[in-house]
C-alpha cells in the first residue's frame, strides 16, 4: 500500500473551515473537500475517518480560535458595558471584511440536523462560553452601577445572546454596517431602563 502523501493537518483543517463555512455540513461534499484541501478521498479518509469527524475537528479548532476572539472585548477588556459596546463593534467591523457571511457556529446551528448530536453539543458549548463572557459584563456592570441593583442579569444576558445570534443569522444575507449599528443601539439603549 503506497504511503499517504504529506500534508499540514493545520493547514487542511482551515481549507475545510472555509469550505463548511461557505457551504454548510450539508452542502459540503467529499469532493468538494478534495479540491480545497488538495487530498484526494482516501486521504481525508485515512485522516479524518469520514466528513462528519472532519466537520467536529473543524469545530474544534474555531472553538480554539475563533471564539477567542469573538470574545476578547469581553474577558480582556475592562469588563461593564463598555466591554459589552467593544463586543458588539468588534461584530460589525468583522462583518464588513469577513468573505463568508456570518459566523460558522450560528450558521451550524441552523443548517444542520438535530440528529448531529456531536456537532450539537460542540455549538452548544461555544454558545454557553459567550454567554457566560456577557454575563460577567453584565455582572460587573451592575457592580460599577452602570445598570441598576435590581437589574436581572441573567434575562439582560439571554437578551444581548440573543440579539448577538441574531445580527449573525441576519449577516448571512445582509451586512449593511448601519443596520447594523442600528440594532446594537437600539439594544444597548434597552439597557438604559436599568440604569
């Protein structure tokens, strides 16, 4: 049996990020993962088992990477809402240079089947990890009596997610920085009523 052709398993894995990226688990073909990373099927086999673990060590490695820096603003900055505004700018600034629209553990989540369950479970984790960044935000924002006492920092929490997961669901197919800005306005201002 003739010896696997060398290859950087780095450099493969972000090929096949793109690719699931742009195109969803679903979308995505052996073949099309043949010509991104430059092996042929029985070398994505013989590495990678089959598409699916692929798909999951791609999730790992944006996991590492990736979700670091989406959350930087949040558990490097100075923490309150001014870390919160640094998230949410952070979000739309990547919007306007990112060449795949959106963000590929959002774009998993509505793409793939709930039959996935590893691929579930690995979104859902990065989900949890953001929501906890927010969290303490919000945590210390109420601390510095940016927002009131009595606020309920876990609803105020759920509300910023879900207003970060949805700007990604609406950036799939529209990344007008205005509306953008728009929407994080709007949302920052609701805080406002807690101050």
């Amino acid at each position: 049996m003739p010896r696997t052709k060398e290859y950087n398993r780095e450099q493969v894995l972000q090929k096949a990020m793109n690719v699931f990226w742009e195109k969803g688990y679903e979308g995505t073909s052996i073949q099309d993962l043949v010509d991104a990373t430059g092996l042929n099927r029985f070398g994505i086999y013989e590495a990678f088992k089959n598409k699916e673990c692929l798909f999951l060590e791609v999730l790992n490695k944006y996991e590492e990477e990736r979700t670091a820096k989406i959350l930087a603003p949040l558990t490097e900055g100075p923490g309150g809402l001014s870390s919160i505004k640094a998230f949410f700018a952070q979000l739309i600034e990547g919007a306007m240079h990112q060449s795949v629209p959106g963000c590929l553990m959002i774009n998993t989540a509505i793409d793939l089947p709930s039959r996935n369950k590893s691929a579930k479970t690995k979104v859902k984790k990065i989900i949890n990890r953001i929501e906890d960044a927010i969290y303490k935000s919000l945590s210390k924002a109420r601390r510095c009596g940016e927002i009131k006492r009595k606020s309920n920092i876990k609803a105020l929490t759920q509300y910023l997610l879900d207003v970060f997961l949805g700007m990604n669901v609406m950036m799939r197919v529209e990344t007008d920085r205005k509306r953008l800005e728009t929407i994080v306005r709007v949302a920052l201002r609701n805080l406002e009523q807690y101050h």
